[in-house]
C-alpha cells in the first residue's frame, strides 16, 4: 500500500493525479487551501481511506500540522507529491507587485515550506519520495513569463539541490510539464502548441513516479524542444525568443 500526499490537488493536474493514483491503488490525501473544494476531490477518488487535510503552502504551521495528522494516520508517508502554483499573465514594467509577491509566495517559498515539512514528516522512516512541480517555463527566462517563470526555475534549483543533498535517503523528482489545460492555462489568450489534459498530464507524471528518472517532463516532443532552446548560445536564444508570446 503507497501512501501518497498531494499538496495542491483542489484542481486542475493535481486532482487528476490524485484520481489516476487512487485509481492505481494507493491512499491518498488531497491538500490545497478551498477545503470545499479538496471535499469533493476526495469524493471522486476510488477505494477507501482517502484523506482531505487543508493547508497554506504560505504558512508553514498548517503544513506541519498537516503532516502530524497524515503521521497519526498513516505513520509512513511514501510520496510527498508539491503541486501547488500560481500564474497571472504579467509584463516587466507593468507588474502587479502585490500578485507578483504573492505568486512567489506560492510557488517559490511554498516549495521550501514543503520541503521541510517532507523532511520533518519523513526523517524518521526509511524512505520516501518527495516530488516537486516546476515547468518547462523556468528552464531560461522567456519574454512575457515573469514572475511565473523565476518562481519555477528556483523550483527546479531547490529539487536539485534536495537530490544532491537527500537523493542517498530519498526518491527525489522533479515534474516539468509543458502546456496543460486547468484554470492556470485559462487565463492565456496566446495559442499553446502541444497543450495536454490534466487527465493525460496525470497518466504520465504517474508512470514517471515509479521510474528511475530524476525529471518527469512532458510532452517530450515540446519539452525537448525547450531544453534545446535553453542550451542555444546567449546571441542565438536572444534572438530565437524576439517577440516569442509565452
Ligand atoms: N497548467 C500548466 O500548463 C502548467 C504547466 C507547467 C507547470 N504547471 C504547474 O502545475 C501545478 C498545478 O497547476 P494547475 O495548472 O493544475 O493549476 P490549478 O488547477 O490552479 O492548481 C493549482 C493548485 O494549487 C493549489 N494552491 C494554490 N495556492 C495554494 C496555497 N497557497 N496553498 C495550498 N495550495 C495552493 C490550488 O488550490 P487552492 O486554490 O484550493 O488552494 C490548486 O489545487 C502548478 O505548480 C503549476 O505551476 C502547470
């Protein structure tokens, strides 16, 4: 039995995960901050002993009290699964200060939250999987994508980091994926090649979940593409990016 802890899956990638792993056999618990919402999740998920716990990835204390009540229920956590985000669609210039800190609270300082929550909860059981969720966007600063991106690419910098650090204790993954319908994508009005559904995105990032591999990213064929981009000399991706819409 794998028991499976998904932080942001009220919606979008992270509740179709939490349906796709509760579909494969494994107990999850759901967790984002619209208990409502992490209800009806919890409803949908097939098998039993399903949890919804509420927390704040912006406030610590609800994460830890989260991971003491998954401790009593559970005592072994297998996947501690960060899923949690935030976008609006901004320009350099023109940012919203107040949303931009706001989403690098989300989905920067959550990522850390998380992380030592995941180490806290699971220093004391042998093994684990702590995964975190960044996005083809924070490979290299694209036009048009901040602050959404700089939060993804110090995502993927903490999920190295944690591997090198904890990869002899623990599984440590990243998930990038490309474009993915959810309430996230929906407020682009630019055409996004190679958009997926959430329902396939989850299919992927579970099969991934149990591979060897350190990054799940997905679909191959635009996340290749944008690993090629990144590599692309300063003179080359520059002007390769001019007047890209992201
Ligand atoms: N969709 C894409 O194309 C795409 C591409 C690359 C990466 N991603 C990443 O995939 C992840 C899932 O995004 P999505 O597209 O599925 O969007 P989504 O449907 O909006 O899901 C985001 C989840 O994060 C939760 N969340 C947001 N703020 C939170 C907070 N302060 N504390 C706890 N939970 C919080 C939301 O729940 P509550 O609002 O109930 O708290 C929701 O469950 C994000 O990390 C996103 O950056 C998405």
């Amino acid at each position: 039995m794998t028991n499976t802890w998904i932080i942001g899956a009220s919606s979008g990638i992270g509740e179709a995960l939490a349906v796709e792993l509760a579909k494969r056999g494994e107990t999850v618990c759901v967790t984002a901050r619209n208990a409502k919402a992490l209800e009806a999740v919890r409803a949908r998920l097939s098998g039993h002993g399903h949890l919804a716990i509420q927390a704040d990835v912006t406030d610590i204390a609800t994460l830890m009290s989260a991971a003491q009540q998954l401790f009593h229920a559970w005592t072994q956590t297998d996947r501690i699964i960060f899923m949690a985000g935030a976008y609006t669609p901004m320009h350099l210039g023109e940012l919203d200060l107040k949303e931009t800190r706001s989403i690098i609270d989300i989905n920067l300082s959550g990522a850390f939250n998380t992380v030592e929550t995941a180490l806290s909860l699971m220093k004391a059981q042998a093994g684990g999987q702590i995964v975190l969720c960044g996005s083809v966007a924070g490979y290299r600063g694209l036009p048009n994508a901040q602050p959404y991106a700089a939060t993804k690419a110090g995502v993927i910098s903490l999920a190295n980091s944690l591997r090198a650090e904890w990869g002899h204790r623990f599984d440590i993954k990243l998930i990038n994926p490309g474009f993915v319908t959810s309430r996230l994508t929906d407020k682009n009005t630019f055409d996004m090649p190679m958009k997926i559904s959430a329902e396939t995105a989850a299919k992927i990032i579970a099969n991934g979940l149990n591979s060897k591999r350190f990054e799940i990213h997905f679909p191959a064929a635009f996340s290749i593409g944008a690993k090629l981009l990144a590599l692309l000399p300063d003179s080359l991706f520059f002007s390769a990016v001019k007047g890209m819409k992201t």
